[in-house]
C-alpha cells in the first residue's frame, strides 16, 4: 500500500470470535526490512553461509534497535543454523536457547517448534541420538498440539 510516497505492508488478520471481520494492521518498513530479511535467510539458508551469517547478524542489530522480539528470535534461529552448518555447534546452541527463550515468552508455538527442531538436527548431527530422539518428542508434542502437520528432521536444514 503506497500512502503519501511511503510504501506499508499489511497483514489482515481474521477476529477469531468473528471469522467474517478482519483487521488491518500496518507493519512500520523497519519490521518489514527485519522480517524481509529473516525470512530470504531461512529459504535461502545454506547457499552461502558466511553472507547468511552476516545478514542475519545485520536483522538482529536492526531488531534490538526497535526491541522487536518475533525479529530478534528469528534472527537467533536463523544465525543458530549458520553456525551449525559451519561447524561452531557451541554457538548455534546458544543461537538456539535464545530463540527458544524469546518464542516461548511470547507464546509462538510455531517458533518454538522451529527451534526444537533446530536441537534435534543440532544434536542429531553431532550423534547424540538419545538427545535428539528427546527433541522429536518434544516436536510432535508440539505439533499435535497446534495442529502443525509439517515438520522435518534431518541433518541438514
């Protein structure tokens, strides 16, 4: 949507009580940079680790300058499955548990799912299976409790 030169995203989102009425909510550009960001890391994630690296440390800087929370765990999760990739599985685990910190004080499930995920393939590539076989517990648990049907486990993102 274009108003007065400047250029908003919006997202509709559905009253639950009232499926027949919506409501428009404008997402400041920054958030939009930040989700933008976020989202071309995790589709892309694994076709040039270090740029992913660097972009994803670049949308966290410009998520704890707004203290935008959903933008700050992602930019964790994302980073976590970078270093993974790369190796420095100490630091992705931490990635990781910051993520997880932050989805769940916020109560997004399906962030939460994405990180427990994130350890099992975490502990899953460094063979410790009885660890992993833990989180995949934890992801069906998470699943069957919101309904989300689409979840992978593998060694690789």
């Amino acid at each position: 949507m274009n108003i007065f030169g400047r250029t908003f995203t919006t997202k509709i989102q559905v009253i639950k009580n009232n499926p027949n009425t919506a409501t428009v909510q404008s997402k400041p550009p920054e958030i939009s940079l930040i989700d933008e960001i976020n989202q071309r890391v995790w589709k892309d994630l694994g076709n040039n680790l270090n740029q992913e690296l660097k972009e994803s440390q670049n949308a966290l800087k410009k998520a704890i300058a707004l203290d935008y929370q959903e933008g700050i765990a992602f930019s964790y999760l994302n980073q976590g499955y970078c270093q993974l990739h790369l190796g420095e599985n100490n630091i992705a685990l931490k990635a990781f548990q910051q993520a997880t910190d932050i989805y769940q004080k916020s109560g997004n499930r399906q962030g939460e799912l994405r990180c427990k995920i994130a350890f099992g393939n975490l502990y899953l590539t460094l063979d410790i299976l009885d660890k992993a076989f833990d989180y995949a517990q934890q992801v069906v648990k998470i699943a069957e409790e919101t309904g989300d049907n689409v979840f992978t486990f593998s060694d690789s993102h």
